[in-house]
C-alpha cells in the first residue's frame, strides 16, 4: 500500500493513532522542506484526532516546529495570530526544557530568537541564534543544530548581512549532510548557496 491507501484505511477502521503518525510524517516532511502551507494542513488534522490530546515526545517537537513557523508567518506579513501563536509555543518549550535540558533548551533559545527576530529585539535575537546552534551541538542534535544555523542565516539576509549570513547556511548544509539528510542538504544548497558558490558537487554530477 503506498501512504494514501494506508491513511483511507486507517481512517475507515477508525485507526487514530496510525492517522495520527501518516499526518505527523507528513507535517515533519513538509516543514522541513520549508513548506509551511502543507504543514500548517497537517496540523490542524492531528489537533483534530483524539489521540493528540496525549502528551507525546512526537507532538511536542511537532508544537516546536509549528512556533517557528508561526513567527516566520507574521513576518512575512501573514497576521497578528501567528504572533501569538509563536509565543504560546515557546510558553510550552518553557516547560518542557525545564523537564529535560537535553532535548528542549535548544528548542527554547531557537523560538526565542524567532521571537526577538520577530519584534525587531536584534541584539537579543543574535545572542539566541547563537546559543540554539551551541546548545543544539553541545547535545547531539545534529538536525537542530543546522536547523537553528539555517535560520540565523536567514534572519541575517533579512537584516542585509549576506556575508555572514552565507557562512551560516554552510553550517548547516554540513550539519545536514552529517545528519544523513541528503535532499535537504541541496535544497538549502540551492535556494541559499548556489547564487554565490555555484553548484554542489552532488548537483553537477
């Protein structure tokens, strides 16, 4: 059965936990290749399931990512309600970082600075980029840490420090090649890197 079939199935056996993981791989796989429209659809169908309402370590980094992306919304303009949102997200990775260190205050210094970013707190939002990609390094967490790499280097362009910004996103196209992640190595390559440094080894062969 490909994913669709799995999913018509589940939902006619009422199977929620299994629909739950289809739209959770889902959401994961939209966010991180940066679409945010599929992965705010697939949000709302787990908020949805019953079974969401179930503390689980897979909802809480879905509640993370859905922070980042509400900030990055309301500064593109997309409405005050993303604002909010991204501040009850980081409200909730308040909590959960002071449970376990290890796996949320990345998590927290990363939608702090999305914050600061987002109400024009400069300063404040550079201290915090830099501390998520050192806390994210500091525990292992390779995917994270170009996560919060790729973002600083985004929150630098939007400031007109290309430069900088530039070696920011190679961090994280290392970190994303040392995670395995292949596809979004080059995404990133191509949509941040290629206008400056030409094509990837990958991309030209």
């Amino acid at each position: 059965h490909d994913e669709q079939s799995l999913l018509f199935d589940a939902q006619s056996k009422g199977n929620c936990l299994l629909i739950e993981a289809i739209h959770i791989r889902r959401f994961f796989h939209a966010f991180w290749m940066g679409d945010y429209t599929k992965a705010i659809k697939c949000s709302r169908a787990i908020s949805k399931l019953a079974s969401s309402k179930m503390p689980k370590l897979t909802l809480d980094i879905q509640k993370f990512f859905m922070g980042l992306i509400a900030f990055q919304l309301y500064r593109d303009g997309e409405g005050e309600e993303y604002l909010e949102e991204g501040k009850k997200a980081l409200e909730k990775m308040e909590i959960l970082s002071k449970c376990s260190t290890a796996n949320f205050q990345n998590k927290v210094l990363l939608i702090e600075a999305e914050y600061h970013a987002s109400v024009f707190n400069m300063n404040a939002a550079r201290s915090a980029y830099e501390a998520s990609v050192r806390s994210a390094r500091d525990h292992g967490l390779m995917h994270e840490q170009g996560l919060a790499c790729e973002l600083y280097g985004k929150f630098l362009s939007s400031i007109i420090e290309a430069g900088e910004a530039l070696g920011w996103f190679k961090c994280a196209h290392t970190c994303y090649l040392q995670w395995g992640a292949v596809a979004l190595a080059e995404k990133l390559w191509k949509d941040r890197l290629s206008p400056f440094l030409g094509e990837t080894p990958e991309m030209s062969k």
